[in-house]
C-alpha cells in the first residue's frame, strides 16, 4: 500500500510538471523592483526599516483638486458601468489642450489621444501592435527595462544601442545608420532619459525624426520626466511632420503625483492609434470614469503646480548630492527628472556591489546595471523621499564609514 503522504507527493510533482510557462517568458524574469521590493520587505521584519531611494513612486499627494473630483464623481450612482475603449471625450479634450499648452502640439481629440492605464502598459501595447518574430527594435542601453522586456515578449529581437555620458546620453545617430537596419521596425527613445536624467534639444528631435523616415523605423517616444525639474518640457511630436513617424506616451504619474492612479497617454496620428486600439481594446477597458474626471483636473493644473513640487524636488537634490558624496560618486548637476544619476568610485566593481554595500547601512539605491550593462558603473537614487529621511540616510551613512 502505498501512503497517502507517498501519493500526494507524487500526484503533485504530476501536476508541477504538466505546467510549464511559455517560452516567451523563459527569458523575462520577474521585474527587478518586484523581486527587490519583497527582499526589502524581509529585511524590515527585524531592526530599522530599510530606507528605500530606489524607487521614482512620488511621495506627495495630488493637488486637492484632484482628489475632490474623484471623490464627488465616485458618489455619484451613474458612473460605475464599464467606460468607452477610447477614453471619455472630457479627458481626450483635456489631454489635447494640455498637449497645446505645454508642448506647443496640435492633437485631434477625436482620434489622435489615446488614454491609458498608465504609460507602462503602452509599451506593450505598442509592441505587441507592431513587432512579431524577425522583426527587431532599438533599445536604449541604459535605458527603462520595460522596453527589452515588451520588445522581447512580442516574439521580436531587442538590439541595443548604446548611450554614453560623453555622447550627452543621445543616440549616435551616424554609427546606426552604419548597421544593418532593415530588419529594424520600430525604436524607443526617451527624452528627459531614465535613468541618466540626460535632456534631447530640439535640434536632436528633428535629427531623430529625419533618421526615422530615412529609415522607416517607428518612434517611440516615451515621455514621462518632462515636467520635473525641467524648465522646458519638450515633445517628439513638436517637430514637423513627426506624426508622420512618431507616437508618444505620456504619463500623470510622475508631473501629477499619481503613479497609482494609472493615468496615461498615447498621441500620434490616428492610422496609429487605431491600429494600437485594435490590440487594447482586447485586453482591458476604459478606466474608472471618476478617475478619468479626476484626471481631467490634474490636466488642467497651471505652471504654479509644477513650480511648487520642483521646488521641493530641487531642495531634496541638494540632501541626494550630499549622499552621493559621502559616497564619493560623480554626477552631472544639469540633470532633470525624478532621479540623480551617478557614477561610482573605482573602489567597486560595479553598482550592485555599492548598492549592497550601501544596503548594510539600511538604505537602498538601485544599482544602474538593471538599465543595461552601459548602466554598470552607475547607481541611481531617487528624489522621492522627504528631506528629514534623506537626513536619516545621511547619518547612517556617515556612521557606516
Ligand atoms: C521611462 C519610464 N517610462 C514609463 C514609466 C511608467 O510610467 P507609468 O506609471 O505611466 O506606467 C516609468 C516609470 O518608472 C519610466 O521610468
């Protein structure tokens, strides 16, 4: 006879063996800042939390505006239904004029916005819309991770392309022109860059738009930085004829203080953005219409908002500039974003052996390695923590020395 405890063991290394994951994910492995945060976690269950500056999750509330409309609107019983694929046209008007009043961009509301739930799941949805197997997209080395992994679970082959700090962090367009590019459909970019905090001029721009229709390769313009301590918030589609080549996401999740509110944005011609419609609207719906509401608001805050959130921002850089020079790394004080962006001493073999390091003291910073091996002699820390934490992080560093 066999036991029970015999049969169950066998029964469930049955069962674990009948499931295997897709191949597509065999080499995507959990995002680093979901397994990270959960080791974070484990170190908190004894002695002093951990203090996190890894993560760019604003810390500050929305403005008060924008919480009253969610709630006013979520009270209101008419208003729980599923919402239109597209957006509701009060906030495909608000995004539009938003577009005009910042960025100096004419969009058709009609059909040249696309609302998101955040601009992440943009990413896939572009990807997942034009790449398959054969086809290859440039990525950027350093760059936000999400492109490598969207590019790669479309079935199509990421290629890299390298940023240096001595190249401004920008692409050289002249040595891509020089590779073989025809199997090349589409190119992320990301200007103000994450996580260099490296800025694109106009001139830039327009070179990049150029070398798109050249080429015939897709931009994809992702733009979710511009506002923060950035005196001139820029977008890909200001240049002529851009459209033509172009989409761009944005993002309320960094300007509005909303990172989980999941508010974002797809704009480029409408051919585009019905063909990306074509792929959403198979995987999710609408958002909330409170949420869209309260959206509409965060859209219509003046310049006086970013002002106020830049001028905390500015006064927590100068704690991080601090830190980072107790810890004897270099960086660039012309960066902009919700980041500083720095190099590390020759000391270490690479940013996860500071990151490590600077972990015993219980704070952590992201090691610039998880951007791409360009990123490897980097770290980054983020300006999302108030300053009597940065203090905090301050001393126990100053300590640990
Ligand atoms: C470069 C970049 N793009 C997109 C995102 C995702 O933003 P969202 O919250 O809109 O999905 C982030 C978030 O950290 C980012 O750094």
């Amino acid at each position: 006879m066999i036991s029970q405890a015999v049969t169950s063991f066998i029964y469930s290394n049955f069962i674990h063996m009948q499931i295997q994951v897709a191949g597509r994910l065999t080499q995507t492995e959990e995002y680093y800042f979901s397994k990270k945060l959960r080791e974070i976690a484990e170190l908190n269950k004894s002695g002093d939390p951990v203090i996190n500056l890894g993560i760019g999750s604003p810390d500050m509330p929305p403005h008060p505006s924008v919480i009253a409309a969610l709630s006013e609107y979520a009270a209101k019983p008419n208003v729980h239904g599923y919402q239109s694929y597209q957006g509701i046209p009060a906030l495909r008007q608000a995004i539009a004029h938003f577009y005009e009043r910042y960025y100096e961009v004419a969009l058709n509301p009609d059909n040249e916005v696309l609302p998101l739930i955040g601009s992440k799941e943009g990413i896939m949805h572009i990807c997942m819309t034009y790449l398959q197997e054969g086809d290859e997209a440039l990525i950027p080395n350093p760059g936000y991770p999400t492109y490598a992994s969207a590019v790669h679970l479309s079935g199509a082959t990421g290629v890299p392309y390298t940023l240096t700090a001595e190249n401004g962090w920008l692409p050289d367009l002249d040595a891509l022109e020089n590779q073989d590019l025809s199997k090349v459909k589409l190119m992320w970019v990301n200007y103000p860059h994450m996580p260099t905090g490296a800025s694109a001029n106009p001139d830039f721009f327009e070179r990049l738009v150029a070398f798109a229709k050249r080429n015939g390769i897709l931009l994809c313009h992702d733009n979710p930085y511009s506002f923060i301590l950035n005196d001139t918030p820029r977008s890909l589609l200001a240049v002529p004829g851009a459209k033509e080549v172009a989409l761009e996401l944005n993002s309320l999740s960094k300007s509005g203080n909303m990172a989980g509110w999941r508010v974002g944005m797809l704009l480029g011609d409408k051919d585009r953005l019905s063909e990306v419609i074509r792929f959403k609207s198979n995987m999710d719906s609408g958002s909330f219409l409170p949420l869209q509401m309260a959206a509409v608001k965060a859209l219509e805050l003046g310049p006086d908002w970013y002002e106020d959130l830049n001028k905390v921002y500015r006064k927590r850089r100068e704690k991080v500039y601090e830190l980072l020079d107790l810890l004897q790394c270099a960086y660039d004080k012309s960066q902009v974003g919700l980041f500083i962006w720095a190099s590390i001493p020759d000391t270490f073999s690479d940013g996860y052996a500071l990151s490590d390091e600077v972990l015993k003291a219980r704070i952590f910073i992201t090691p610039g390695g998880i951007f791409g091996s360009e990123g490897n002699k980097y770290v980054r820390v983020s300006l999302c923590t108030n300053e009597a934490v940065l203090d905090q992080a301050i001393t126990r560093i100053s300590h640990a020395k």
